[in-house]
C-alpha cells in the first residue's frame, strides 16, 4: 500500500503499486445508478469519487496527483468511461465510470504485449499492473457476481480477496508497528492543545479544523519540538500517517495559515477496511501507516458516550439526560467550538473534549 510521499523506482514496483491502487478503488467505491441527460447508466461512479478515495487515504498527495494516477488506470483499462464516448482522458469531475471486467483486462494486456514498451513508459507500467490483477482467479467477468463464501474470501467491488486480519495479527510487535502506534499516541495527545474549531476562507466553511502554523507553535510552546522545522517534521509524519489531512487535500503538512484537520473516524475505519482488499500483507512505510490507523481507531472506539454523558449530567442512566441542555450545548459548539462551563472540572472538560472534536457536538 504504497502512498504520494514514497516514490518506487522500477517499472515492477510502480505496476504492482498501480495494482493495489485499482484493487482499493475496488473496495472503496460503491457502483451506483447515475443519470445524465435522461439517460441512465448503471454500477457506475463519478469521476470524483476515485479522486476523493486516492487523497483521503493518502494514496495521492493532492487532486492533482489522484488525476494522474486516475488516468494512468484510465489507460490500462483498470476505469472505463460510461457516460462520453471516444473519452480519451480521465476527468475529475461528474463524468461517470465503471469498473472493467476480466475479459476487458485480458484483452488490453494482450494488445500491450503485443507492443514493443521503453522501460519506464505508462504502457511498461500498466502491463505490469495488469498482469498482476489478473493472476486473482477471482476477478469477475461481465454479466457475473459473487456469492458470499464459507472462508476468509472477502468480495469487493466485484473482487473476491482472502482477508488478511489473521496474517497481521501478532503478540509480537514490529519496529513498523510500533512506530505506527506511537504515531496515533502522539495524535491523541497533542489533540487537545490544538484550536479545533470551524473556519471560513473564501466564503466557505472548514468544520473542526485547526491553522498549521499555529499548530507549530503549540508543538514548540510544549516542548514537544525544539524548532518549527522539527515540529513540521513531526507533523508531516502524522499526515504521512492519514491521521491528520490538510482540508482540501492540496498541501503537506507547512508552517503556514492553512487549513487541517485529524481524519474522521468514518474516514479512518474506511481506510483500514480498504486493507483487506490487497493480495499482500503491508510491510515497511504501509504496515507504519496500517497500525497508525488502527491504533487510531482504538482511541476513537474506546470512548464509552454513555458513561461520559452520565458523569457531565451527574446520573447513573439515560433517564438523568437533559436533552434540551444537550442540545444547546451542540448548537453551542456548532458556533462557537469547545466551551466551558462553571460546574465542569478539568476531567470532564478532558472527557467531553474527544466527544465533541471526533463524534458529534
């Protein structure tokens, strides 16, 4: 699972990599019914969807970078256009794609074997990605689908993958491992420290963000850098790690007044879920990443809302609620970020503050 921020260097790595990727978008993108001009198309998905998927997993450092790896899949017949015919390049934006099936695969690896291919071109690449998709048994052809089998085959998107939780699962952490898990430890704690709250720019709102040079120097008064280029550093790890994201997903992480956000809970389950739908198990930089999110995920599955709800009202169950002052508080917060309140003490201002920042106000 290979993301925007490490390179591969040979034509094998840049294909399998390529692979991967169309295997995510498999497993993350639901095909639906689209109409466009009174016509309907179905199982098929907007141009969009396949960039959001690639930047919000960090699979591309921006929209820019997901295009182009949209239109390398484009070329290898990994995405074929539904809604414009003779389309020749892959477009963000609402025109409609599906994905190939196997007999489609087949035949475009079959016209790329047939041509001679430079070292380092897209079609050296793609043959590569092709042959490696192929080799899955499972990979669907028109008019077939899968049913749902007895073992560990997990079916996405028309792909059928082994899931690989019990390949990862070890008492045994590795250095990537760990490193991964320290990662989310540092997002859990640093999180608190940071000015999280909606913003505007150019007359459009940013919900629970926080400004990158401001979260800088938070890092420095804390002693948690030394510097502002170390807290960068640090920072940019997180966002290498898909916990933290800048909001439109154009930036790394910078010393300046742009805006980011920690990724949401939905977005960190998703990417974890996307795991299950490669061949391999992650290794290096991926498996870092992979157990930054889990580890993630624990925080945010960990927190117990009714046991935080019945200490802030002072009641033992769901009776002792005031629902009304609940609701003003989230309207509250809606406009005006995390507050406090005169009858809080600073352990349930700890306690309510990963509530409203990670679930709902």
């Amino acid at each position: 699972w290979q993301d925007a921020h490490i390179s591969n260097t040979t034509d094998f790595e840049k294909g399998q990599t390529l692979a991967d990727i169309s295997l995510i978008l498999r497993a993350s993108i639901e095909p639906k019914q689209h109409t466009r001009y009174r016509k309907t198309y179905e199982n098929c998905f907007q141009g969009s969807e396949a960039v959001e998927v690639l930047t919000s997993l960090g699979l591309a450092a921006h929209r820019k970078s997901a295009v182009e790896t949209c239109q390398r899949l484009f070329l290898a017949s990994f995405l074929v256009s539904v809604s414009h015919d003779n389309e020749s390049k892959f477009r963000d934006g609402t025109r409609l794609y599906r994905f190939s099936y196997r007999e489609e695969l087949e035949a475009k690896l079959a016209d790329l074997s047939s041509k001679e291919r430079a070292e380092g071109s897209d079609d050296a690449i793609c043959l590569i990605a092709l042959e490696t998709t192929l080799e899955l048994p499972s990979l669907i052809n028109s008019g077939e689908t899968h049913e749902n089998s007895q073992d560990d085959t997990r079916t996405f998107g028309g792909v059928a993958v082994k899931h690989l939780q019990t390949r990862r699962s070890s008492k045994l952490w590795s250095q990537e491992q760990q490193i991964g898990s320290e990662f989310a430890q540092s997002a859990a704690a640093w999180e608190p420290f940071l000015d999280i709250k909606d913003r505007k720019y150019n007359f459009k709102t940013y919900p629970k963000c926080f400004v990158g040079n401001e979260a800088v120097s938070v890092l420095v008064d804390k002693s948690i850098a030394k510097t502002r280029e170390e807290a960068v550093q640090k920072l940019n790890k997180l966002l290498e790690a898909s916990l933290i994201r800048h909001v439109t997903k154009d930036h790394l992480f910078e010393d300046k007044h742009l805006f980011y956000e920690f990724t949401p809970v939905t977005d960190v389950k998703r990417a974890i879920d996307t795991m299950a739908a490669l061949p391999t198990a992650p290794v290096g930089n991926a498996l870092v990443k992979y157990s930054a999110l889990i580890q993630r995920y624990k925080q945010f599955a960990g927190l117990d809302v009714t046991e935080i709800l019945n200490r802030f009202f002072g009641c033992e169950d769901e009776s002792g609620w005031d629902l009304v002052d609940l609701d003003n508080w989230r309207n509250n917060m809606k406009r005006w970020g995390f507050g406090r309140r005169e009858d809080q003490d600073d352990d349930m201002v700890a306690k309510l503050t990963p509530l409203c920042v990670n679930v709902d106000p």
